[in-house]
C-alpha cells in the first residue's frame, strides 16, 4: 500500500504548500519513523516511500505547529496525529487534511 498527503490551508484556501509531515510505524509498542517529507506547491507529497509498506499499524504526524508559526498564528494542536492500519493489499491511499490554527478535517480513503 502506498500513502501520500493532500493539505490544503483553510485560512487562505490555498494548498498548505511546506507542511512538515512524517510517517511513522509501530513496532513493538513503540513508533519509529519511516520517512520525513515536506508538501510542494501543490499541498501534496505524493509518497511518503518508495514501494509498499509492510502490514502493520502506522500514523501519519502532520507538525501544524511549525507550518502555523510561520505565518503568524500560534496552532492549538501543535501535531496532528492520523493512526491508520496497513493490510496485505495492492491499494493506494490518500491523506487529506483541510487545517486551520484552531482546527482540522481529515480524509482516509483511495487515491484517484
């Protein structure tokens, strides 16, 4: 399963184009990071990974906090965190947050 990020700033309605995001998995009860990135222009990262991801539990921690003070704002979620389950499937899967300082909207489901 592949998993990329689409975030788009609900402040100015615009892609949140430099969003810091990573990707992390659980092993053994403890989270290990897989991969850091940073959206483009367009508010994406199109991959976090090259090729699958194992099966197992990961999360996706969006640093709101980071991306917010930069144009002024002080965020009251400092992260938002996306837990979300890898199976054994071929699919590709699609991230989506809307964000503002004070609050976010999250979309999972298939990548068109």
């Amino acid at each position: 399963m592949y998993v990329s990020l689409q975030a788009l700033d609900g402040i100015y309605g615009k892609p949140a184009a430099g969003l810091h995001a990573r990707l992390e998995r659980s092993v053994e009860g403890r989270w290990s990071t897989v991969a850091n990135a940073a959206t483009v222009e367009n508010g994406t990262i199109a991959s976090f990974v090259e090729g699958q991801l194992a099966p197992g539990l990961y999360r996706v921690v969006v640093d709101s906090d980071l991306y917010f003070s930069g144009l002024g704002f002080s965020a009251a979620y400092a992260e938002i965190v996306i837990p979300f389950r890898v199976r054994a499937e071929p699919y590709a899967r699609q991230v989506q947050v809307l964000l503002t300082p004070y609050s976010y909207s999250l979309y999972f489901g298939d990548r068109a």
